[in-house]
C-alpha cells in the first residue's frame, strides 16, 4: 500500500464522520475533533481487518461507529440514526467506487504512461474532492436531509440504501463463503448495480434539493403573510381606538366649554390631565410612528416593521420611528432583508424591555448612494464584549439562546453589498444596516 492510499483512507473516514455529523445536524464538536476521531478509528479499523482477514469488517464496524455516534444526538430515533449512518456509508462508498472509475477513464485517455501508483495518486484526489465537497455543502445538506426525513423519498431512500450496503458488502472482496460466491459469480453484476445505485440515489438527492428549497420559500411566504395579518389586526385595534376616542371627544370639547364658561380653571385642569393629557401620548407616540411607516414602499418590509412597532409599544416601550423619505425598493433581496431587520429588532426589543428607559429608535433613510437602516436601544448592561458579540451561541441571556446575531454575521458576510457597525455606549447600543444601492 502506498501512502496515498493511506492517506485517501483516513481522508475518506473523515468524510464519514464529517457527513454523519452534518446530516444528524451535530455541532457541538470541533473540526479538529472530528479529524482526530476518524483517524483513531481508521486506524483502529485497519488493524481489525489486517488481524482478522475479513475486510467486510470495514463496513460492519463503519456501521457501529456512526450508529454509536449518533447517541450524542439524544432527540435521534433508531430509525433516523440508521438511516443517517446509512445515507453517510453508501453515498460515499458509491461515490468513491464512481470518481474512481471515472478518473480511471479520463487517466486513459491523456498522454501520461501507467504506472503502479497511478491508482492510488486517483484514489487521494477522488478522497480529497469527496472531503471538500461535504464541507463546502454541509449547510444544503442538513436541509435536504430534514426534508427527505420527512417526506415520501425517505422510505424509498432507506430500501435503496439497504440495498447498497449489501452491494458495499459484496464489492468489498469478501471473505466469507456466501459474499465471497456472490462476488465471483455476480460480481461485474453488483458492480453494475452499484453504478446505478448512486445515480438514483443522487437523483432523488436533487429532487429533494428542488423541493426543500421550493418549501422553505412557501414557509417563508406563509411567515411573511401572517405577519401581515397580525399587522392588519393592529392596525384595526388601533383604528378602534381611535374611533372610540373621536366618538368622546366631542363630550371632552362640551366639558372644556362647560369649564370655560363658568371660567373653572379647576375643571378645565381636570379634564386635561385625566382625559387630553393620556390620549395625546396615545396619539403622538403610537398612531404617528404608525403613519411613519406608509413611507416604506415594500409590502412586506412595511407588515414586519408594524408588526415590531407595536409589539414593542404594547410592552410599554418608547417607539421613535423615523422615515424622512420614501423608500421605493431595498439594495438587498427581500426575504434576507426582512431576516436582518427582524433579528435587529427582536434583539432591540428584548434588551429595552429589561431596562428603565424603555428605549427604542427605528430609522430608514437613503443618503446618495446608500440606505441605511438603524436601531438605537436602551440597554441594562454596562459593558458588553463587542468581540463576541456576533460568536454562535454567545448570549447575555439564559437559555439556548444565541443564534440571532451569529446567523446575522453570516448573512451580511455573504451579501456584497451589505456591512453592518456595532456601536455601545452605556446606556445605549446602536447597530447600523448600510446597504448600497
């Protein structure tokens, strides 16, 4: 054995542990972890099988590892942690067994001559693609996983994965008598199947890739429009409210003119502090902020900014909204904006209920070639760690909090067009979303 193939081994028992981990949504462990739990296990592996002379024990025993793996994930059924181990076994030992041939095929057709370690050179570059290719999809991975759990293709999925992990056995050169028959009667046979396995398999992996992503944008829409009831409902309470208070008000006028008359400085004061005095709070500090938001030009950022308005309002927090001009269209796509905005806010909300102040300030204004959108907010820390701030599962308050901001970060970093600046200065936080147009 050379040591490309030495290395190809423990790069392919790293992709392994690496897609478990990925398709059982595990993170708690490090990369460096990962790495090193699959190298001690292909080792460990290597010399069961060299011990024993059984090298179907390199399935069997890859099988146990992830099954047992997959008990730190506690809410895992038996089911899903052997569907999971099974989706990580055979889709990467068909993929193997097909890039290898393929570039096998493609090796032939250069003008390079053939050598010994020519197949174990293909053997580390196929190990390699495979390891860099789970990571650089680990994200749509997870999601085409939780569909496919879900939904029809999972029972078809699991009797095809079955069916290539006995094809791995079979493949494996055996050396026990029925899977040693079997791969020397039916051997190009299975191999033949094993082809057609993975692209059945990765066919019903891009189905499920197009209908995942065609559900999380129905999810989304479904999100976007019960928050635009909720924003309508407000607004119709609100709209009550103040209908109520234009059907009294005439009995308001008749009392001041009663006060007036009989020159009451009393009664006049009176009825301004119990009655004028509180509904113009009512009128200047939510209907107008309200009003503010007719400027926003974009349906669906208007229904979510309202709907955080008076969620904030009705936890008796201070709402300034400001909106100078008309904004007809915002620099990034929609659906990230909403989600950069609404954790901006949620955060904002959050932090002020906590404090004496209550404070909270919402701008979105244009300025030449930018859009800027802030949130100013009270805050009851004195000091924060602006380094950590943005840190997945980083958070100030109890629980398993911390996502927000972290999946906010990564957003922005994907968005070329977008920054956002973090300012604190006890007793306030300011975050600023510059977009350019």
């Amino acid at each position: 054995m050379y040591v490309y193939d030495l290395a190809a081994i423990i790069l392919i028992g790293i992709s392994h542990v690496l897609l478990y981990f990925q398709l059982i949504r595990y993170n708690r462990l490090s990369y460096t972890m990962v790495i090193a739990l699959s190298i001690v296990f292909t080792i460990l592996l290597g010399i069961v099988v060299t011990v024993t002379g059984y090298p179907e024990f390199n399935i069997i025993m890859l099988l146990l590892f992830l099954l047992s793996l997959g008990l730190m994930k506690d809410e895992l059924t038996f089911m899903q942690n052997l569907y999971f181990a099974l989706v990580s076994m055979v889709t990467i030992t068909l993929a193997k067994l097909v890039l290898m041939e393929l570039g096998m095929k493609l090796f032939m057709w250069t003008p390079f001559n053939l050598y010994l370690w020519t197949a174990s050179i293909i053997h580390l570059i196929v190990s390699i693609i495979i390891v860099i290719s789970i990571g650089l999809l680990r994200k749509r991975i997870q999601k085409i996983a939780m569909f496919i759990v879900d939904s029809n293709l999972y029972y078809v999925s699991y009797v095809l994965l079955a069916i290539g992990l006995i094809v791995g056995l079979i493949l494996t050169m055996p050396s026990t008598n029925l899977l040693s028959i079997l791969h020397q009667r039916y051997g190009q046979v299975i191999y033949i199947t094993g082809f057609i396995l993975f692209f059945v398999l990765l066919l019903i992996v891009l189905i499920g890739s197009h209908l995942a992503k065609e559900r999380m944008l129905e999810e989304q829409q479904q999100h976007l429009d019960k928050e635009l009831l909720d924003y309508v409902d407000k607004l119709e309470l609100m709209h009550d409210e103040l209908a109520s208070f234009r059907h009294d008000y005439m009995n308001v006028l008749l009392t001041l003119d009663e006060g007036v008359r009989n020159q009451s400085i009393t009664q006049i004061e009176q009825v301004y502090h119990n009655v004028i005095a509180p509904t113009s709070k009512l009128i200047n500090n939510r209907e107008l902020d309200i009003v503010k938001l007719s400027r926003v030009n974009v349906p669906e950022v208007k229904s979510v900014l309202g709907v955080k308005v008076i969620a904030a309002q009705q936890q008796n927090i201070q709402v300034m909204v400001d909106i100078p001009q008309t904004i007809e269209a915002v620099a990034m796509p929609v659906v990230a904006f909403i989600r950069a905005i609404s954790i901006l806010l949620d955060n904002a909300i959050e932090e002020a209920v906590c404090t004496k102040d209550k404070v909270l300030q919402v701008a979105f204004f244009e300025m030449e070639e930018h859009q800027y959108f802030i949130v100013h907010n009270s805050c009851s820390h004195a000091d924060i760690d602006m380094q950590q701030l943005y840190e997945k599962r980083y958070s100030s308050k109890e629980g398993n909090r911390g996502y927000g901001l972290f999946s906010l970060k990564r957003m922005i970093e994907k968005t070329a067009n977008a920054t956002l600046e973090t300012a604190f200065k006890a007793p306030y936080f300011t975050q600023t979303l510059i977009l350019k147009k």
